[in-house]
C-alpha cells in the first residue's frame, strides 16, 4: 500500500518484529501524517481505520520538539498497537 506525500520507502527487516521507515518522515505533510500513513501500512489497513494520532500523542507537541533541528532528539510512543520511535534526523522506525 502506498500513500502520496510521505516519500517513505519502508521495508521489513530480519530483526525480531522490528519493520523500518527509513526515508525522511520530514518528507511528509507532518511528523502525524508520516506516523499514521505508516502505521497504517505496517498493519495493512487504510489510516480511516486507524485510532485518532491524538489518542497516543499531541501532533502539535511532537511537531514543535522534532522541527527543533536537533538531530540526537528521539521521540517514542505506543499507537495503534505499534511502537512508534522518531528521530530529529528524520528516522522513522515500528515495533
């Protein structure tokens, strides 16, 4: 499944259940429409289904603290089942 606007180019590794985004979630809208397109494309399911961002995090705090360019800034949370890691250099990673 693939989303316009994220530029992600995700792949699931051999690593226990670890799936990566690696692309630059900054390509995306936001950090919020970056999480929710992958969420959702990690689960298999179209974001509509997924539970509001909002439920697990502020999108408007976790913009403010990854747009401070401080690129050793890791973000993590739990949403939609899924551990959700974002670093300010643009990494995007799910458990």
């Amino acid at each position: 499944m693939s989303y316009p606007n994220t530029d992600t180019d995700s792949h699931r590794t051999d690593r226990t259940d670890r799936v990566s985004y690696l692309s630059d979630w900054r390509t995306a809208d936001s950090a919020a429409t970056a999480i929710v397109l992958s969420v959702a494309d990690n689960l298999d399911c179209t974001p509509m289904a997924l539970p509001a961002l909002s439920t697990a995090v502020d999108p408007d705090a976790l913009d403010t603290v990854l747009e401070s360019g401080d690129e050793s800034i890791v973000v993590s949370f739990s949403y939609a089942g899924c551990e959700v890691s974002l670093r300010g250099d643009g990494e995007l990673v799910l458990r």
